[in-house]
C-alpha cells in the first residue's frame, strides 16, 4: 500500500483532538467547509463556513467516524441532524484557548455561501489556500495568556 491508497488520518486526528478537550475540560469546536455533501442549518453558514460545538453537553448521539463525523443538536431552540463529510472538516480546536489542528480542504469545489438561494461566494474565498490559528498571546509577566472573548477565530493565510 502506499500513500495514494492508505486510508485518511484526518479522522484519527479528529478523534484524539475531540478526546484530548473533553479530557481537558475543553469545549471542541469544528471549523467546516460547506458545500452541497455537509448537511448543516445554512441559515448558520457564513462566507461558506461553519462553526460546530461539538461538545458533550452541545449534541446527543455523536458519531466521530471515518467518513462522516454525524450528530442531533439544538439551532434557535429546533433540533437538527447535522452530517459533515471528514473530509470538509477544515480544523478542530478547543474554543477557550484556541489549541488545536487545521487541515486543508479543497476550496476549489464549489461552496455555498451566506445567502439562503446558495450563491457563490466569493473568488478570494475559493482561492485562499490555508488557515493558521490565532496566536496566543504572552502577558509581559510571564503569566499564562488568559482566554480570549467569545472565542477563537481561525485565520486565513494566503
């Protein structure tokens, strides 16, 4: 076998990152890339993204599997079955201190967008080509970064 044929680590990674919060104390966060194979409230989706808590206390009858990570969860008060190809998982990460993985994904496939008819977004989404994290800050003292407002933003580098 070789690395053409062997299976994805994504999903393997997904998998310790979602145990590593939880063990942690951690609130996992996924970060998705949404086209017509995720199945996600698109009145959530903005600029062709979305961001999951994928917490314990977030969803019931979580599925962290090899080709869909499944689960039910509340949006506005109505439940909703979420279903996300692995392979459109751009990132995970812990919301309160931003630690976590990014991975790439395609963004030459077709997106959607914000707007509830699905129009495109826009060329400088489809062209951006990576993610990186937001850095942590150090306070002068040498005291542990505190954590940041609402939460972490991932940030497109280009």
């Amino acid at each position: 076998m070789n690395a053409q044929e062997s299976p994805s680590t994504r999903p393997y990674l997904v998998r310790a990152l979602y145990e590593w919060c939880t063990d942690n104390g951690l609130t996992p966060y996924v970060a998705v890339m949404v086209d017509e194979t995720v199945q996600v409230p698109r009145e959530y989706v903005q600029d062709g993204e979305i961001v999951l808590n994928v917490s314990f206390d977030a969803t019931s009858s979580l599925k962290l599997g090899n080709e869909f990570i499944e689960f039910k969860a509340r949006f506005g008060g109505k439940p909703r079955e979420i279903m996300v190809p692995m392979n459109r998982v751009m990132a995970i990460y812990a919301r309160e201190n931003g630690q976590g993985m990014a991975f790439p994904v395609n963004r030459a496939e077709r997106v959607l967008g914000s707007s509830v008819d699905g129009a495109a977004p826009s060329a400088e989404l489809a062209n951006s080509s990576a993610l990186a994290a937001v850095p942590k800050v150090q306070d002068p003292e040498g005291l542990p970064p505190t954590p940041p407002a609402p939460r972490p933003m991932l940030t497109r580098i280009k």
